[in-house]
C-alpha cells in the first residue's frame, strides 16, 4: 500500500557514450585537490583512466592517487583511504570503477572527519553520520549494484568473516555519476553475467513483499522483463550496444529507491550472499545466484499468490488448468532455466564454500524479518545445505 513517503534522489546522472564529457561541467564545482579512487588496474588497461586524468589535469585539479579497492572493500583499505585523504586534504573523492569503489568511496566519505573507527560506527553500532562529509562523484565501469545512485557501502571485515551494509542517507550518495555503457565493454564476461544477476535480484528481492497493487510492482515488473531480455543478447554478444545500455539503466533504477516505495522490501538473498562472500571472497552476483532458488523456493508457501503473479507476468506461464502452487513452481523453474541461460553459478561449492563452512556460513548471516517468512537459523542451514 502506498502509505507515507518522500521521494529525493541527490545524485545527478549523465548517461551514454558522451558522458565522460560532463565531468567538465562537474568538477569546477569543488575544490583542487580530487582522491582517485579505483581498483585493481581495469582503468589503466582499457584507456579510462587516462581519459579521467586528461579531464582532471585540464580543470587544474591535483590528483591524489588512491588505487588497489579490491571488490568486497575490505575496513582496512576504507581506514587507509580515510588515511590518504585526510594526509591530502582532499575536496572531492572521484570513483572510477565499479560497486566497489562506489561504496568504498561512501565509506571513506563518512569517515574522514569523523574520530570514530568506520567498522564499529557505522556497521557494529549502524549510527550515522554526524560529521562534514565530503563529496563523491562516481564513473561507473560495470552495471550492477546501482551504487552510483544510492547511499549503499557494503564493506567487509576479513577478520571478523563479516560482509555489511551501511544505507548513508542523501548526503553520502555520489552527487554526480557518469554512465558510458561502453566502458561496461572490457568487462569480463563472468563479471557481466554477475552484475546482470545482482540486478535482477535487486529487483526480486524488493517485489517479493505485499500482496496489494502497488505501482512499485508495476515498475518492478517491467524492470525485471527489460534485464531477462537484454540480458540474453548480451551473454550471446556481449558488443551489443543496446543490450549493455539498457542493463546499465536497469541497473541503476533497480536500487535507487524508487521500487522500494511502498514496499516493506525482503533482502535475505543479499544477506546469504554476504555471508558466502565473507568466508569465500567470492563475486557478490555469483553468491546471490547459487543462494536464490533454494531461497525463494522455501518462502514461496508464504507468498504464493505474489508468486503466481510473478509466473504470470514476468514469465509468462500458461494458468490453464493449473494450480497456483504450480503456476508458481514454473515461474521459479523458468528463472532457473533462464539462470542456466546466461551462465550464472548455481551451487556454493562452485565459488569455494565447503560442508565444513556451512555452520560458519549460518553464523555470518544477518536475519532479517524477510518479507514473507522469517528464516530460522535451521531454515539458513537448510538453504545453504541445497545450495552446495
Ligand atoms: O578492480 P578492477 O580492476 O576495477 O576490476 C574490477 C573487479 O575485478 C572489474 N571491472 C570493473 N569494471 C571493469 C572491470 N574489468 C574490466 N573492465 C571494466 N570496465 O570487475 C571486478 C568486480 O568489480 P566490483 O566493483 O567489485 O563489482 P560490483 O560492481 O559488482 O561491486 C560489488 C560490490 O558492491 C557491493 C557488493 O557487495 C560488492 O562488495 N554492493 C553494493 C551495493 C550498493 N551500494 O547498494 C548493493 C549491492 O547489492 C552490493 O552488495
Ligand atoms: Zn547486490
């Protein structure tokens, strides 16, 4: 039901193949001196970060390097960025790469002026943040966690074998995010695929609460419809243009808060994806995919008419005859087979975890209420056991 809400975003977006062009009209806006934040090396490869340091040399600015952001962040590289900026005095925290170095960028952003430690602030005690925090503006270079348009910074505590999130409110969100799909092009393929499934759940996983005709659903609906499609021609040619532009939008209106609206949103998918993440360091889409199915065909009692609904109008299963438990179970069987289609990893055991992590696993994992079933630590177990 659509009760209460307001709805801002603060991020302002430039989409296409141009784009890089309107950092121009961004970076005059702050001060000189700009933290480059990126990761492994991609952006040196594929001639992005060249193109990001000619437009930051021609706007005068002073570039701190601040490279090596591993995907799944860890709170050690969040408190050495705090380290660099603070030692550069920094104005601005630029991103160029993926969800990683969004979030990273977020984490960091939150905790340059503030004399708190990171982990315990904002992801043991989950307060916010009430210090200056500086600007980021983001260049994406994969598609998926939507974290160019909203305040998400997943972060992970290797020691502790933890992976969290921290939502930051408008202030913490990148004010400006660059998106040329065709800096998506050198991603590999696997990580294409990954960040193809992390949308889709992303979307799942916030349609999958309430049963009312919410327009959210609606908006969910057709989402979900445009990344099956798209997501078909681009594992087949991953060079289509079309295909990668539109998973790079669907991407980002996936998790930028307007599906939620209405919503009370279920999230257990990414929680069990996290705690794979944080024993295995495995690719965040890849952990959601091997969890999901034995996940939503546990809850799928609970919610079966939003189910049908799902078989039906995502899917396009045939009703005649059938039963809505059966409607509903060839709704999920379709998403397996498109699941199987476009490659994603379908068992645990593929990305590292072992049986003897399997309790570990169980520890790591955050129980939220969920939308329609509560899980019990037995019903985690059970779940992670079916996907191994
Ligand atoms: O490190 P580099 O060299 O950049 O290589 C990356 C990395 O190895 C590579 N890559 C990215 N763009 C490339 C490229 N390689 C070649 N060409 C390009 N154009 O891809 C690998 C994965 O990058 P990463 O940034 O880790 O991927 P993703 O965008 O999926 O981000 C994952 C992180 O975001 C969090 C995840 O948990 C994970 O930590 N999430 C953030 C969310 C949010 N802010 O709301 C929500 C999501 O649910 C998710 O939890
Ligand atoms: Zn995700």
């Amino acid at each position: 039901m659509l009760g209460n809400f307001s709805y801002h975003n603060a991020t302002k977006l430039y989409f296409g193949p141009d784009s890089l062009d309107y950092l121009n009209e961004e970076l005059p806006k702050y001060g000189k001196t700009v933290q480059l934040i990126y990761g492994g090396g991609s952006i040196k490869k594929n001639g992005i970060y060249d193109a990001v340091v000619a437009i930051l040399k021609k706007n005068g600015k002073t570039i701190v390097e601040d490279g090596g952001v591993m995907p799944n962040p860890t709170i050690d590289k969040v408190r050495d960025g705090v380290r660099i900026a603070r030692e550069g005095k920094v104005d601005l925290l630029l991103s160029v790469g993926g969800g990683s170095c969004c979030d990273y960028a977020k984490a960091v952003a939150v905790s340059v002026n503030c004399p708190e430690d990171p982990w315990e602030k904002y992801y043991v005690r989950y307060e916010e943040p009430d210090c200056n925090i500086l600007p980021i503006g983001c260049v994406l270079t994969m598609a998926g966690t939507g974290s160019e348009m909203n305040g998400g910074a997943v972060i992970t505590n290797p020691a502790q074998k933890l992976k969290r999130g921290h939502v930051f409110g408008q202030e913490a969100m990148p004010k400006f995010s660059v998106l040329n799909p065709k800096f998506t092009m050198s991603l590999p393929k696997r990580q294409m695929i990954a960040g193809i499934y992390d949308i889709f759940s992303h979307i799942c996983e916030q349609y999958f609460s309430g049963e009312d005709d919410n327009t959210s659903d609606y908006l969910a609906e057709g989402l979900m419809r445009s990344v099956i499609h798209s997501a078909l021609i681009a594992v087949e040619n991953p060079e289509d243009y079309e295909a990668r532009s539109n998973i790079m939008w669907s991407a980002t209106w996936a998790l930028n808060t307007l599906i939620s609206r209405g919503k009370t949103t279920d999230w257990m998918v990414h929680q069990l994806g996290h705690a794979v993440s944080a024993w295995t360091d495995a690719t965040h889409g890849m952990t959601l995919a091997a969890v999901s199915l034995p996940y939503y065909r546990l809850i799928m009692p609970y919610g079966l008419q939003k189910f049908v609904r799902f078989a039906t109008e995502v899917w396009k299963v045939e009703t005649q005859g059938k039963t809505d438990l059966q409607i509903a179970e060839e709704g999920l069987a379709e998403m397996e087979r498109w699941m199987k289609k476009i490659g994603v990893a379908l068992h645990i055991s593929e990305l590292g975890a072992t049986p003897e992590m399997i309790e570990g696993i169980a520890d790591s994992t955050n129980l939220l209420r969920g939308a329609y079933h509560p899980l019990t630590r037995d019903e985690v177990v059970k779940i992670l056991k079916e996907s191994l």
